[in-house]
C-alpha cells in the first residue's frame, strides 16, 4: 500500500484526484462507501469514508494526502518510488504521512470483518502542506451532522508518541510599494527595501522578547511563541531606488497567545511609524499585508477520552507537545477531540530522501489493530 500511494506524485501544486479515486475504488472494492468533498474548482478533493454503525460516533484516522515539493533537492533514488534499505522505506511522503495513510488503508479488509460498535472513519485531505486549505472543506461537511466522530487521531509523524497539543500558525505575504529613482538621488525616492528592512527588524525585536519574556510553555521546543522571516524579495539594480519588496513571516503560538494581538502590534509600527515618512515623500508608497495561512493551535486536555484512549493504545503514560502545526486543531475546532499520533519522526519531514523506519510502520500497524479491538468491543 506504501508503494501505490507514493507512486501518485501528489505535490500540493498538482492534483490529487487520481490517488482519491484509486482509494475510492479500493474502499468499493470492500464495500465501504465514500465521499467525496472537491475544492471549488473540482481539482482536488478530500474523502470521508465510515466503516461501522453510523448513528453513533466513531474515531477518525485522518491524515493529508498531498506532499511537498522535490525540486531542487539532491535524492538518491527516485523519490516517488519506495526503494528499502537498511530498515528504512525512502520516497517522498513515507514519513509525511502516507505511511499513516497506507497503514489505514491495509487495514480496511480486517476492519471490515469486525462487528464494529464504534465506528472508524477514514479522513484524507489535500492542500495540508500548504495551509490546511483543504480540509476545512471536510470538515464543514462533517459538522452539519446530528451525529458526530467522538475523536480523532491525526497520523502526523509523531514517532507514534501520543502528541495532544501544538502550536498554531499564521503566515502573511507584506507588499512594500515604493517610490523609484536614481540612485544618487535618494531623497527623490523612497526605498522599498530599506523600509522592508525595518519592519523585518521590527519583527526580529518581537521574536527576542518572545524569547526573553515569553509566555512560555515548556512542552513546547522551542517553548515559547516564535516570529520568523522566511523570505525577501526586492530590487533591481544597485544604481535604482526599489520599487517594490516583499517578503513573507510567520507567528508560531502557544496556546493562550493572542496572534491577533502580535499582529496588530507589527501593524501600528508600520501604518504609524513607517508610511508617514514614506508618504511624506510621495502618498501612493506605502505597505500591504496579507494572511497566507491560518490554522488553529491543539490543545486537548489530558483527561480527554480521545487522549486516554491513544495512550493505552499506543501503551504510552504520557503525552507530548510539537511546534510544527497540524490539520488537529481544525478538527478540536468543530468540537471533535483530537490527538496526533504517528510513524516517522518530523525531523525526516520535506528533506531529500525522506524515510519512514519499518519498525515505525509496524508499531502504526499494532496501534490500529488495538483500536479495531477497541471498536469492536
């Protein structure tokens, strides 16, 4: 099953449709029934599929169908063929998180031979590696019904540690319009980059304060809310004052962190101290900031049922906290409990010859099959 799903290159700049209708038919094929909800445009789509009961709620094993780019990355084999070696399953998405995925799937036929009391729903997104832009989508569907999943499992890699908070996130694209001239001239312009370059300092202060001051959480590594410029663009020659600069930053939360506090604070700087004097020179100059991305932080409470449940199913006494973000908050977010548990480690996530460990895949597979006995009870 790993090596059908990797085959289907489904970077989050393509399409996903022919690895959802694959499975699709696959779940036909074991006469389970789907659904499909397709993005506006009918390019891509998720799939909701229940095995089980369905006026009572179940467990949803969700995870994200799409992977990151391989461009430009040296890989030592072709990353959308699994190559084994040395204990290791190598190809893009093998740790995030088509093994999950893969594992599920594997598992339908002994699902489905159970008398289930608890149903188990099957949930596979697109667009997770780009802002979570897809299963909102999913979700809005799931939320019209009377009855509900009771919680959910998100199969993020995890190194199969039961994981009930993490950060949440939002990212945002800053547009500098500045005013262009000679170079020896630079009273006659206004430098896009150069203001650019104090909002990104702005920004530096922030994250250093975050990093002082806190609040902090000590679950979290780093434990405390973090502020990062990822990119700048701007400029055209040495002997021109920039037009234009853009560049891109994101707010990682703790949870209890007002992100829209952070923003409005990074958004008076700029409106209050930056364009007057850009503006002073000519009034069409000056910033826009637009929002990327956004998906909520998780944070469960620990005596959650969802919680409970994954920690004796993976035979763990405690839980952990990861800054990277999931789709899990948008499922707490409609009121469905959730936890992320998965194979693989996150530090071998977007890399070149990302790899999932087969004891990692096997240690997913167990925990599945405890949940089926769990459902069937």
């Amino acid at each position: 099953m790993i090596d059908r799903l990797i085959a289907f290159d489904t970077t989050s700049h393509l399409s996903n449709l022919d690895l959802i209708h694959w499975v699709q038919g696959y779940l036909q094929d074991h006469g389970v029934a789907s659904e499909l909800m397709p993005n506006p445009e009918g390019t891509k789509a998720n799939l909701f599929a229940t095995i089980g009961p369905t006026d009572v709620g179940g467990i949803v094993l969700s995870g994200h169908t799409d992977v990151v780019p391989v461009a430009g990355q040296a890989w030592d084999s072709d990353p959308f063929q699994v190559v084994e070696r040395d204990g290791r399953l190598y190809g893009r998405g093998t740790c995030d998180m088509k093994s999950f995925v893969s594992v599920a799937l594997a598992l339908v036929p002994q699902f489905t031979k159970r008398e289930l009391a608890i149903p188990i729903h099957l949930a596979f997104s697109f667009d997770e590696e780009v802002g979570c832009r897809g299963v909102p989508y999913l979700l809005a569907e799931v939320a019209k019904r009377e009855v509900k999943p009771r919680g959910c499992i998100v199969g993020e890699p995890t190194m199969m540690k039961v994981v009930d908070g993490h950060k949440g996130k939002l990212s945002f694209q800053v547009n500098v319009r500045g005013l262009e001239c000679h170079s020896s001239l630079i009273h006659q312009g206004v430098n896009a980059v150069e203001f650019a370059a104090e909002a990104i300092a702005f920004l530096k202060g922030m994250a250093r304060e975050k990093r002082v001051s806190g609040p902090f959480d000590q679950r979290f590594d780093p434990p405390y809310t973090s502020i990062h410029v990822g990119t700048v663009r701007g400029g055209t020659a040495l002997n021109i004052v920039p037009l234009d600069c853009a560049f891109e930053f994101e707010f990682r939360t703790i949870p209890g962190e007002d992100d829209a506090a952070l923003l409005a604070r990074f958004e008076r700087h700029v409106h209050e101290t930056l364009e007057p004097e850009m503006r002073g020179v000519d009034p069409a100059t000056g910033f826009t900031i637009e929002t990327v991305t956004t998906f909520p932080g998780l944070d469960t409470p620990e005596d959650a049922e969802i919680v409970t449940l994954a920690k004796r199913l993976a035979g763990q006494n405690h839980t952990e906290k990861v800054a990277y973000g999931t789709e899990a908050g948008l499922f707490s977010g409609i009121g469905i409990p959730t936890v992320v548990c998965g194979p693989g480690s996150i530090e071998q996530a977007h890399k070149p010859n990302e790899f999932v460990a087969i004891s990692q895949v096997a240690q997913c597979e167990a925990f599945l099959l405890k949940l089926l006995e769990h459902c069937a009870r």
